[in-house]
C-alpha cells in the first residue's frame, strides 16, 4: 500500500511537492512490482480548504470551478511524468465524504470526539469567521513572517491563530482581527496518547527527521484538535448540532487514503477487497510526503484510526523529504515567479531529466537548494555520459565483434560480485525508505562498468568473458532505474533483448540471447540554455 500525501487544488504542484510526494510513491509502488507484489498507490487532489477559496476568489470563479480544473491539470501533468497511481482521486468523490461522515460518526460513538466553545478569528472587515489558513503572521516557535493560523510550514510546527504575532487576513490583507465565540468539534488526542505512544515506540526503524520530530511533539504532550471549522466549502460536519460547520481540511485529508481504496476497487467490481489493504498484518504501508506533514502521517492520522475503534494496520513507514528550496533558499510562490512548478518545467526539460535530477538529488537528510549546477551534473553527468553512453557503447560492440548476442562466456566472478552487492544495497535503502542513495548506488554499478571496460578493452581482441561482464553490468542498470526513470529503461530493454524484466533477471546470466539494435537513448542537455529559456518564462 503506497500512499502518497494530497497535492492542493489551488495549483499543480510545484518540484518540491512532486519529489516529497507522488514522484517518490512511483518509484516506491514501481520498485515492489517489479519485485512481484499486488500494489496499490493511491492519492488525489485535496480540494477542500480555506486556499482553495481563497485562490477561487482571486480567479473570480467559484470553488468548485476551480478545483475541477487545478485536478484535471494535475493528473495530466502527473502522467507527463510517468506518474500512474491506481487511484489518484479527488476529496470532492462522494465515497470520501461518505467514509469521512461515517468514520467520525465512530469516533464520536467512542468517546473521542468532544465540543469546546471558543474564541475564534473573525474578520471585522469582511464580517466572517477566518479558517486558519486565512490568517497569517508571524511563528511564535521560529519567527517565520508567513506562518499560517495552522501551522508553520517552515518549521512544522502547530499552532493556533490566536499565538500568531502580528496576525492579518488574507482576504482582505487587514489586521483587523477579534476574536469571537463559536463551537468547535475536536480530536481527543490526549486521551489516544498512550496508544500513539506505544505505536511510535514500536517504530524505530522510522528515519530519524520522522522519529525525532514525533518523539519532540509526545515530549510536549498531545493536546486537541479542532475537527470542524465555521465553512461552507468542505464535507458536512456529522455531529449533532454542527449544522453550517465542516469537518476542517487536515482532518479529512489523509482519511483519503482509505477511502480512496474503497473506491478503487468499487470501480473493480470488489467492493470488499480494499480491507486486505487496511486490516491484518500481512500487509506494508509506505507514506510519502515533505516533513511538514509528519505530524499528520505519524500521530493524526494514526489516531483517527485508532479512534474509530475498527482495528485498522497503522502506518508502516513514513518516508518523509527535508525541502527541495529553490535557488537563494526561498520558497517557491506561482504568484511571485519563485521557483519552478511541474507544468513550467515540462516546457524546459523532458520530464525523464526531471525525474532523474530529482531523485538523484531528493533531500532526505536536509533541505537542499536547487542549482542548474546539479541538474547538469545529475542528466548529463550521470544519466547519459556515465550510464547511457555505456549502454549504447556495449550493445554496438556487441553487434560488430559477436553477432548481436551475449558471449558464450561466463561473467568475471568478482564483477558479478558487485552487480550483486549493488542489488543487496538497492534493496537496503528503498525498503528502508529512502530513494536517493539506491539511484546513487546504481550510478556507482555503472562507474564500475566503465572502468572495468576502460581497463581490460573489450574491442582489442576476442575477449567473450569482458564482453558478456559488461553487458551483465548495463543489464543490471537497467533494470535496477526502471522504478526511477521507467522511460529509459523502456527504451533499453529492446537494445539488451529483454521483454518485461523481473527483479530476479538483475543475476540471470544468459549467453546466446539475442540483443536488438543499438541507438542514442539520450541527447545532452544544454543547461546554459535552460537557465535563458526559465529567465524568459519567469519575465513573461
């Protein structure tokens, strides 16, 4: 089970979201396929929201308008991305506001779920209640100046309007802000803390940005969350006496997963078969998202499960992304022309460059600040000099000294050690969570490639054994990038003579298999060029 965290409705997702997010799910739900697993990827467009409204607002259009067209936006730039989930829906599905409804009916019914009347922001100015989102101000925990009424997106933390400094709406870009009172809904979060507690502890394989970060917020101890909020735009608060209220946006999102399973295989025809996924051990689910969402993936959400009293699998891994940052550390901001999101960056460079560059460079440690400079080290460096190159290299000395077939040979034994150490360490890291450092690893396999063909030079003499090596070590690369850039390794695996690989086919060595016929996979990129092409963009 991959679930991939919500990209907004607001607009299609910018280089750090499609890393931290859908871009890292597709190479997960690709790397178990082709290892033989049943996978299910799902996610969607998270349509609800006080920035949905607002965006709607500054388009003049309404919310719904706008989010039928940010989702259709989305998933054909997802696709140009080679980006295919199982389900990549949107929180305005009917079967998501049906399981939303009936799963905090749950809660309630089980003690989780309590009223608290509060002050809440109202807007004098625009004479509503404000979402938190429609407040902004400055963190009181890291000083952020953009901190949202929420939650901080610099620092993570979560927060409530009212300790924002210096709060202004968003709407109206006033300050005039008070304080009202109205009743809320909320999570019981303290009373679910022994049971997340035990849940975080039996998880320390998690990587230390997740473990360090929830181990920080159960430091401080729990304390309740607001599920419904004074809106219009969202799903019907359930509870009695809510009339008028929503369930809040962040309180809903990532039930998304589950039900974005149900209606998956609704649409399959096995209306049952979405509880394999979410009951029983027999099970792996991997989340992905940036590391402002931990605390949703790792105490939320898991406590709206544990709530509902149904004996749901609990998240497995939580593989979380620093921030990709873009040039100067700054955010990136479609309105001020910060940054590049997806649809931009099609128009700039094959999105199979992107992915490679992205994953080759995916901040898993800390944040990292995109640079031209690594994107050309990433494509052409890596990807074509050192790994395209070699394929198309090996497969036409093939063709001219031993007839277009693998070598009746055998593979130099201590090369075939390393295509194997490589394949252990892929394993390693992806199934620990993390992507950047398996790409890395079948970098080096093709590195090692090249100097063992630079040393012992194949097209000098008959040397079937060197042949059959090197072709063993670009077979092996192709397959091991296919979860990475599975574009590429379509167009390599005709060159190599292979026809939808397994996992396994990495160690098969087959002398007298046929190759096709060599070809240029790839052009280098002009990067120089690149950067004068987004210059023009960003002045349009």
């Amino acid at each position: 089970m991959i679930c991939s965290a919500w990209p907004y409705a607001n607009n299609v997702p910018h280089l750090g979201t499609l890393i931290g997010c859908l871009l890292s799910g597709d190479v997960f739900a690709r790397y178990y396929k082709l290892k033989g697993h049943e996978v299910v990827h799902v996610s969607g467009t998270d349509a609800h929201g006080t920035r949905m409204e607002f965006e709607a607002l500054q388009r003049g259009i309404t919310p719904q308008q706008l989010v039928e067209q940010v989702h259709q936006q989305i998933v054909d730039t997802l696709h140009k991305f080679d980006i295919f989930l199982e389900n990549y829906t949107i929180t305005r599905s009917p079967v998501h506001h049906r399981f939303v409804q009936e799963i905090y009916k749950k809660m309630e019914a089980n003690g989780y779920i309590f009223t608290r009347d509060e002050e809440r922001a109202y807007c004098q100015n625009c004479k509503k209640f404000l979402a938190d989102s429609f407040i902004v101000g400055t963190c009181p925990r890291c000083k952020y100046d953009k901190a949202y009424g929420d939650q901080c997106p610099q620092c993570g933390a979560l927060l409530e309007a009212e300790q924002l400094l210096n709060p202004q709406c968003q709407i109206c870009k006033q300050s005039n802000i008070t304080f009202r009172k109205t009743r809320n809904w909320y999570l019981d979060l303290p009373k679910l803390e022994p049971q997340l507690r035990e849940y975080v502890s039996a998880h320390q394989d998690w990587a230390p940005n997740v473990k360090n970060f929830t181990e920080g917020l159960l430091k401080d101890g729990l304390k309740p969350r607001a599920v419904t909020r004074d809106l219009s735009w969202g799903i019907p608060a359930p509870f009695a006496g809510a009339e008028g209220k929503v369930i809040y946006v962040w309180a809903e999102a990532a039930l998304g997963y589950v039900s974005a399973t149900i209606e998956y295989f609704e649409k399959r025809g096995e209306p049952e078969r979405w509880r394999e996924f979410w009951f029983g051990d027999d099970v792996k689910q991997v989340y992905t998202q940036g590391k402002d969402n931990i605390t949703f993936h790792t105490l939320i959400f898991p406590g709206q499960l544990l709530a509902s009293g149904e004996g749901y699998h609990l998240p497995d891994q939580i593989s979380a992304t620093e921030h990709l940052q873009w040039i100067g550390k700054q955010r990136f901001s479609k309105s001020q022309k910060i940054g590049l999101f997806s649809d931009d960056a099609l128009e700039l460079m094959d999105p199979l460059y992107w992915r490679f560059y992205l994953l080759y460079n995916r901040p898993e440690r800390k944040d990292i600040e995109f640079s031209w400079k690594d994107v050309d080290n990433a494509v052409n460096g890596v990807l074509i000099n050192n790994i395209s190159n070699l394929l198309n290299r090996i497969v036409s000395l093939a063709h001219r000294s031993y007839g277009g077939i693998y070598p009746q040979a055998n593979v130099y034994p201590e090369i075939f050690k390393q295509i194997k150490a490589v394949k252990e360490d892929y394993e390693s890291i992806i199934e620990g969570g993390q992507l950047a450092g398996a790409l890395r690893r079948v970098g080096d396999l093709a590195v090692l490639g090249n100097e063992y063909v630079q040393r012992n030079r194949p097209w000098e003499g008959h040397k079937p054994e060197v042949m059959l090596t090197a072709l063993q070590v670009v077979k092996a690369v192709a397959i091991l990038l296919e979860p990475f850039v599975p574009g590429f390794s379509q167009k390599a695996y005709p060159m190599l003579g292979l026809e939808d690989p397994s996992f396994e086919d990495i160690l098969k060595v087959e002398p007298g298999a046929k190759l096709g016929p060599a070809q240029v996979l790839l052009q280098k990129i002009d990067v120089k060029a690149l950067q004068e092409r987004y210059s023009q963009m960003k002045a349009g």
